[in-house]
C-alpha cells in the first residue's frame, strides 16, 4: 500500500449540501467541483458530467486513481444511494479500495482512515440511513 502522501483519491460526496466531486493527492487538492443543491437538480447525468469534468482538468485518467472516498450518510439518503451506486461501479470497473465517510467529508478524517486501513468492503458498503447502515433484505 502507497503512502497517504503517495496516493491520489477520487472523492464524491454526494451526501452533504449538493455535490461535490475531487482529486486530491495526499492531502492536497488537485482539482473539484462542488454544485449547490439546486445546480445538482438540473439533469440525473450531472455526476458524470462533474467527474468527467475533473478528470479533464487535472489531465488524469482513473487508472491513475488509488482509492475511491464517498460520502455515506448521515444526510441526504437518495444522495448516499447514487454516491455508494457510483463508487461501488467504479470499484468493480477499477478494483481500487474504498473508504465510506459516514461524517462530512475532511482529509484528516480520510487520512486517519487511510492510514488506519479502515477501507470498506465493496459488497459492506451501504448507504446510512436514520444513523445506521441501510441494508435491503
């Protein structure tokens, strides 16, 4: 496993106050995009468009990326639906970890996990709802 500092993450945090999409490598920001709630409403394919946007702004493509970071919960649940939807996608596509962020999305929180090896199990990782994991039996 890379150093924090040596790994570059593809955060998406669809959870919190509208959308919001980045790269960071270690803890420095390489490129985001952050749409407001509103902004995010216009079309169901702005996701994609946002990731797609970023990638083309930092030159990268997603091989170059290490781990996938998503917001969880606690906060908007059709949100943490897409967000885990997209990541658990990519995932598959790419076999890279993840780590599921149940707070707001900060570094130093990516960074304990990182470092603490707290990644989250593709087929483990569920959307919060009400505080806890929302798993469909």
């Amino acid at each position: 496993m890379k150093k924090f500092e040596e790994t570059t993450f593809l955060i998406l945090d669809c959870v919190s106050d509208g959308i919001y999409v980045a790269i960071f490598y270690g803890d420095k920001e390489i490129t985001s995009k952050k749409l407001t709630k509103e902004e995010s409403r216009r079309s169901e394919s702005v996701i994609f468009c946002l990731i797609k946007e970023i990638f083309v702004k930092s030159k990268m493509t997603f091989a170059d990326i290490d781990c996938h970071v998503v917001g969880i919960g606690v906060g908007s649940w059709t949100g943490a639906r897409i967000g885990v939807s997209i990541i658990k996608a990519l995932c598959l596509a790419n076999k890279k970890p993840i780590l599921g962020i149940v707070e707001d999305i900060k570094i130093e929180t990516i960074k304990q996990k990182y470092n603490t090896n707290e990644f989250t199990r593709i087929e483990d990782l569920e959307p919060y709802y009400d505080g806890k994991p929302y798993v469909v039996k």
